[in-house]
C-alpha cells in the first residue's frame, strides 16, 4: 500500500510538472472547466426560475445538488478522468502491453497514470456556492454535517469511478470505441438530478441509472439533514458493489485481452 | 479558344477508338447545351462536381463501417436532451408551467435531438485540432478543391447517419407515445421548415468551420471549443426554450447565429410560428450566412498565410 501510494504521489506531481510547462493548455483546461462548471449550475438556474420545485426539491435545494454534483465531478475528473479518457488510445496502440509487464497492478496504474489539477477549480468554487445557498436557505452547517458529507463525497467519487472503470473496460473488447468518454459523461451527468426524475422509468434503465442517481443526491441530503441511515447503507453497499463489479470485469477483460494493436 | 477545346475533345474521342464525324455524336452530350460536344470548362465543372459527389461517397462508405463509433456519438447526444424531458415530466407533476404542456415538452425535446443529429456540425474539431494543429492541411492544400467544400462533403455522411439513428428514435416514441407528439400538419409550415433547417446547417457548418480555422493564430482550442459549445447549449435552445430564458439571455441569443441553427427549425417544425414569422427566419438565416461567407473569406485568406508544414 506504501508502495502505491509513493508512486501516485511521484505520478501526480510529474503530471502536474507537465500541465505547468504547456501555459496555454493549462489555462484552456482552467477556462473549459470553469464554463463547464458554471454551465452545470446556470441550467437549473433558468430552469428554476419557472418552476418552484421538482420531485420535493426547491429550487435552490436542486442548485445545492448541482454545485455538489460539480464537487464531485470535479475530483473525479482531477484524479481519473484523464487516465480513462486515453485508456482507448492505450489499447488502440498495444501500449497496455507494456502496463501488464509492469510490477504494479495494471487497474492501479490504468487509474492513476495521468491526472489534471486545474480540475479542482470546479470543486474549490462549489464549496462556496454550497455554503452560500445554504446560508440563503438558513440551514444550519454543523461538524457532524460537514464530516458525514465529506465522507459521502468520497463514497460518490468511489461510485462515479467504478461505472466509469466497469464501462471503459469495453475499450479493451473494442478498441474502436474511442469515443465511449463523452457517452460516458453524459451518463455520469444524471447524477445531477434528482432521483425523484427517474421514478417511473423501465426496471431495466432504472437499474442502470441506480449507481449515479445516489452519487450525488446522498451528500446533498446529509447538508439540508434530510437523509436517513438507510441512505448511508444504500450509498455504502452500491460503492462497494460497483467497485467489486468493476474490478472483477477488468481482471476478466484482461484474459480475453489478445496483445494485438490496430 | 472555344475551337482548340472543341479539337481537344476531338482527339480525346479519336483517342478512345471513336473516328471521323461519328466521334462527335458518340460523345456524351453536353448536360448544359444540346451540342453533342462539351466544352472544356463545362467538363471541368462536371468532373469537379463529380468528385465532390465522389469524395462523398468515400466518406460516406467509412462512416458506415464505423457506425458503432457513430452510434455511441449520437447517443450521447441523446443522454442529455432526454434528461431534461424527465425532469420538466417531474415538473409538470409539481407545478402549472405557463405556456408549456407535456405534450409541447416531449415534442421539444425530441425535435430537438433530431434537429441536432441532422443539423450541429462538429467541423470545428477536424480543422483545427488535427488539419491545423497537426499539419495535415497541407495535403488538402495541395489538391485541386476548395478546403471548405472538401470538408462540407466529410461532414456531410456523418451528420445523414446521425439523422437515421434519431430519426428511428423518433419513430419508436411517435409509435409508442403518439399522444405526447405535436408537430404542424401545414405543409406550407413543413416546407418552410425544412428550407430553415437546411439553411440552419449551413450556418452551423460555417460557424464551426470558421471557429476551427482560429486554429492559426491560436495554439490550444480546447478553452474555446467549451464556450462556443456552451453558448451554442444555452442561446441554441439545447437547455430549454428560449422564450423561457431570462429576458437579457433571451436578447443576446437572437443577436447570435445560434437559434437560428436548431431552436428555429424545431419551434417551426412544432407549428409554433406564422409563416410570416417563418419567412422572417429565412431571410435572417441568409443574411447570417452571408455574413459568415465573408468572415470566412476574411479569415481564411488571413490565416493560411501564418500557415507552415513541413516534414519528411
């Protein structure tokens, strides 16, 4: 476990040397995250502006969850997106050859190659329109509140990485899929929602949005106080589930993985 | 002149194993006059044309041997659109939303999709991240076509096998929600409609086009790409009706080339304007376009001189 965590600490700060070197895709990548971010919030904001509330929700309690949402997503994206994003090139290329000769454990390394601190910017802004919009609703912000969410913002992270591990293993069946990334995304976007949108739908979409629908909705929930224990153990189980899931189909991926680039 | 082009077509048809005054009249006849010879620049704009058609055709050929890759494209064009029906459909259970039904909601926004599958060009991402950035241009310069219509008929197969996939969509929800679904039944309306969705391709294709040609003076596109994107998502209609915008958003966007891309041709294709209103579209759409024509010129005559490649 020392072993791996010196060398994401190594992984990280050359990644972050080389996004210094290049000024001017570091401010891309610093502009394209804030418009992105701000995007997120402003959507609901219009659509908020017409209605007075969605699914039990009020306004300002969706644009808390959107803001939380880009919390979320804003780590996510720091830390993994970036390794998933060239995870089609790698195999396109046979470069995961040379990952699964490594004396490391190739999801470890797959996860954890590269990464993009300008990323965070979405994360640092949100903090401050969540403690803003809960000031604007008169929610008092306790200890035990802040401790519990950042906690369920880690079990979030967790759930938004092992969908997005378990689907961008499909690279390894298709190479071609290079552009599974913005499916992907969209898909992690329902997470900005309230699960209450989802009610009604197919069992088999409903099943398949479950994962993401509780990523976001369960930190929220622990600010305004509204959750319930049972949403602690349903967040707890699906992370730990998704990351068991996501890990059995890597590892199973790999055996059918022929060494063989385009 | 005239006569040597003439002669040239002669010794072309000798050449091929036609002889005497019959070489004339096996000829294909000219598809401009009703002479049985063509004339060189007839011929160069025929076979021109048909090499456009041609490079068509290729590309339509990848295209349809990467529909797996097109498929996943469109679907996550049709991930977000449909999201946001689910929460207006939670909406609506909650709240009256003025000037908007169900049934206008899920018309909207399956239009929409639609629309956008037909309609947004992507150009933006070829010109100026790899033919720019990567010097691939070069090749393009040096063949004997114009760049933009070089691109346009590469653009083209995509966005056709785009349409398909939504417009299948859009018949199974026609099928199986037929109640939720209003569109015009005016033909008048149908016609002007399409007249602005084609027209709202153009201006799509050009805009992006010409964004992407910032690629010469600017290194890293990706910061711009995400704005352009974003304003084209909010001031297009993507999120939601315009008229259900703030007024000062709502009056920056009909400043802007981008209701006129997809919000026009849905609202119209819904029936919600006059034809009046629709014939204002069009005239607003062409003077759009001609402005991008001669932005276009402007920035492209500029930035291929700043242009360099070189290689082995």
């Amino acid at each position: 476990m020392k072993k791996y965590l010196r060398i994401y600490w190594k992984l990280f700060k050359v990644n972050q040397s080389a996004l210094l070197m290049y000024r001017g895709n570091f401010l891309s990548s610093f502009t394209a995250d804030i418009v992105w971010g701000a995007f997120n919030i402003i959507s609901f904001f219009f659509i908020t502006r017409k209605v007075n509330q969605i699914g039990g929700w009020s306004g300002d309690e969706i644009l808390l969850l959107a803001s939380s949402f880009n919390i979320i997503s804003g780590i996510y994206f720091t830390l993994f997106s970036k390794s998933f994003y060239r995870l089609s090139h790698i195999v396109q290329k046979g470069l995961l050859d040379g990952i699964l000769l490594r004396p490391l454990d190739s999801q470890f390394y797959i996860s954890a190659q590269y990464s993009n601190i300008t990323k965070i910017i979405r994360t640092i802004l949100c903090i401050i329109l969540n403690i803003y919009l809960l000031q604007r609703m008169n929610v008092p912000i306790h200890f035990t509140n802040i401790i519990s969410f950042i906690f369920l913002v880690i079990v979030g992270v967790i759930i938004l990485y092992s969908v997005s591990l378990f689907l961008f293993t499909l690279v390894i069946w298709n190479p071609e899929l290079s552009n599974l990334y913005s499916l992907i995304w969209d898909y992690i976007q329902a997470a900005r929602y309230p699960n209450e949108v989802f009610q009604g739908l197919h069992t088999f979409i409903f099943l398949f949005m479950l994962p993401v629908m509780f990523a976001v909705t369960t930190p929220t929930k622990s600010l305004l106080n509204k959750m319930l224990w049972g949403d602690v153990v349903i967040i707890c189980l699906i992370a730990s589930m998704t990351f068991i899931l996501s890990r059995k189909f890597w590892c199973f991926s790999l055996r059918g993985y022929t060494s063989s680039s385009l | 002149m005239k006569k040597l082009s003439e002669v040239f077509l002669l010794k072309r048809n000798l050449h091929n194993g036609h002889s005497g005054p019959d070489a004339f009249d096996r000829g294909p006849k000219s598809a401009f006059t009703n002479r049985p010879w063509i004339r060189i620049d007839d011929l160069t704009r025929m076979t021109r044309t048909m090499k456009y058609l041609k490079i068509f055709f290729l590309y339509n050929q990848r295209i349809f041997e990467q529909r797996a890759k097109s498929l996943i494209f469109f679907l996550s064009t049709l991930v977000n659109p449909l999201l946001l029906l689910l929460l207006w459909i939670a909406a609506f259970k909650t709240n009256k939303v003025i000037d908007w039904s169900l049934p206008d909601a899920a018309s909207y926004y399956l239009l929409l999709v639609t629309t956008a599958a037909f309609l947004m060009s992507f150009v933006e991402e070829s010109v100026g991240k790899i033919d720019i950035a990567e010097g691939q241009l070069t090749s393009y310069m040096l063949k004997p076509f114009s760049y933009f219509w070089l691109k346009y008929f590469e653009e083209a197969p995509y966005r056709i096998l785009q349409g398909i996939y939504a417009l299948s969509i859009l018949s199974i929800f026609f099928i199986t929600f037929n109640k939720l679904f209003v569109i015009s039944n005016s033909p008048i309306t149908i016609l002007l409609s399409l007249v602005i969705a084609i027209l709202g391709y153009h201006i799509a294709f050009s805009f992006k086009f010409i964004i992407g040609l910032l690629g010469f003076w600017m290194t890293e596109l990706a910061g711009l790409f995400n704005v352009v994107e974003i304003a084209i998502y909010i001031f297009g209609g993507y999120v939601m009706p315009l008229t259900f915008l703030p007024p000062v958003a709502a009056s920056i966007a009909y400043f802007t080339p981008f209701p006129y891309i997809i919000y026009y041709p849905v609202v119209a294709l819904q029936g919600k304007l006059s034809v009046t209103e629709l014939i204002h579209i069009i005239n607003v759409q062409i003077i759009w376009l001609c402005l991008l024509a001669l932005i276009y010129k402007y920035v492209w005559n500029k930035g291929k001189q700043l242009f360099t490649s070189f290689g082995q």
